[in-house]
C-alpha cells in the first residue's frame, strides 16, 4: 500500500510539472508574437514620421518659392518696306533675271491674287496693324510673290533672309502663294481651235528660224517632256489598289511622274500628274488626253 501511494503522488507530481512547463512555453509565445507585433508597428510609425518630416520641410519651400515665368521672346522689328524699295529701284532686266517673269506682268499677276482674296474676304487694313504691332511691317503679296519666285527661279530658301522674312516662315509663305496663284488664275489650257494651234506651229517655226536660219521641225507645236516629282512614301490609303514598288523611281526615291508641255514662248500649255514614279515616259504619253487627241486625228495636220 505504501508503494502505491508513493506512485501515485509521483505521477500527480509528474503530471502537474508538465502542465506548468505547458502554460509557460504558450505564455512566452505569446509575448513573442506581441513583440514581433508591437516591432512592425513601430517600424511603420518610423515611416509615417520620415513621410511627415519631409512633407514639413517641402511644403514651405513650395508655398514660398519664386516662380519664373518663362518670357517669350520678341519679334524682332523688320524694315520690310525697304526691301521692296530696293527691288524698284532693279532694271527690267535683273528683276525678269530675278524672278523669271517680267515687271508689268508680275504686277497684273499681283492684282490678280490680291483680287481673288479680296473676294473671300480678305482685310488688307487689319492684316496690315496686327502685322506692324507685332514685327514693325507685314510680309505683304507683294513680297510674299517675291519670295515664292525667286525660290522657283532656283534659290534656296536660306537666301531668303535678304528679303526680310524668317528663314522657318519660308516655307509657310511659300506655299500659301503657291495656293493663292492657284486659286487666282487658271491658264494652263492647250487651244482647241485649229487657228491658235496653227498659230502655235508658225511661231515655233519662226523661232527655230530667227536662231538657226533655217526651219527645223517642221509641224511642231510644243515641246513636251517628263519628269519626277519626289513624294514622301505613299500609304495604303493613297495607292488606289497598287503595289508601292510602282511609285519608286529608278534613281531610288519615291514619286510622280508629270508630262508637262509648253510653247515656242515657254508657257505651259498642258500638264498632267497621274503616274507613279516607276512609270516610263512613252506609258505616261499614251495616257494623256493629249496622245489621244492626235490618235483621233482631232488636231489639225
């Protein structure tokens, strides 16, 4: 008996000391998990306060700083007027040299346009105060006209600076003369009338005798000839269902090809741009409403 009894409170012993060794270990797990906690709370408190020091040390540097405005620069005065003075004062010949065409016609040439954009509206006055509060002169169409034919003449558009324009405006002037002569007059046109054609093979025949002293081909009314104009490479939208190899030039770029023909006085009687650069001349000939004039034997012999 005495045995059993101290068996049994060994065990109870036993049994309450693992118990206690239990609640200790959850215990210290506990505290454990409350620090790892109580660590990553802290950590984050730390940068919440960075966040709230730097924004306590920008927010007065924004609200005090001194903005510079950046200014835009001034247009710079042009004495336009004296730039046309001194085409006056040119002889007929260098003006025609200049510019290819001569005096009085470039001033019918002139009215024209001017008339023609009078009719859509156009306010010579208005234009002409914005234009001197802003550069001291406007770029009149008269000096536009200038600029576009001298670069057709075959001047760069650097040499425009002499003519009292910037040298990025070039070409924005130039094509928006382009367009108003095109608006202004349409004189490109090949007569129909067996007289005026006649009268265009005499004067051929009367200027080939007058150089050589003697008449050469007999018959002709005009020369006529084929050229490439280059072009940016065409999209799917503009190739109306060809192959884009069709508008690559044999010299390697993209294009048009135009047949333009003009007179014994070099006027432009006949042009026409429908071809891609890879076209031959003699394919372009044949479709032109001219070569189909002389198939049908409509011009006279």
């Amino acid at each position: 008996m005495e045995y059993d009894d101290d068996l049994s409170i060994s065990s109870y012993e036993s049994t309450a000391t693992s118990g206690a060794s239990d609640d200790v270990h959850c215990f210290r797990n506990q505290i454990r998990v409350v620090n790892e906690i109580t660590s990553a709370a802290a950590l984050q408190m730390c940068s919440y306060l960075h966040i709230v020091l730097l924004l306590c040390h920008l927010v007065p540097l924004w609200t005090n700083r001194n903005p510079k405005k950046r200014k835009r620069q001034p247009n710079m005065h042009r004495n336009r007027s004296s730039v046309i003075e001194f085409i006056h004062t040119w002889s007929d010949d260098m003006f025609k040299r200049q510019f290819r065409l001569a005096r009085p016609d470039f001033f019918l040439l002139e009215q024209a346009i001017f008339e023609n954009m009078s009719k859509k509206g156009y306010d010579l006055k208005k234009h002409y105060a914005s234009a001197t509060n802003s550069s001291g002169s406007p770029i009149t169409l008269e000096l536009r006209l200038y600029v576009t034919l001298r670069i057709l003449s075959g001047a760069s558009y650097l040499d425009m600076i002499w003519y009292g324009v910037e040298i990025r405006s070039v070409p924005v002037i130039f094509w928006k003369t382009i367009c108003d002569i095109d608006e202004a007059i349409d004189n490109i046109n090949f007569p129909i009338d067996p007289t005026e054609i006649m009268q265009l093979v005499d004067n051929w025949a009367a200027k080939r005798k007058d150089r050589h002293g003697f008449t050469t081909n007999m018959g002709t009314g005009l020369a006529l000839d084929g050229f490439v104009i280059e072009i940016l490479k065409p999209d799917a939208k503009d190739l109306n269902g060809q192959e884009v190899v069709c508008f690559r030039n044999r010299k390697g770029f993209w294009g048009l090809i135009s047949q333009l023909a003009c007179d014994t006085n070099a006027k432009v009687r006949f042009v026409q741009t429908d071809w891609p650069g890879a076209t031959n001349d003699i394919s372009c000939f044949r479709g032109t409403q001219l070569f189909n004039m002389l198939k049908n034997k409509e011009l006279p012999n």
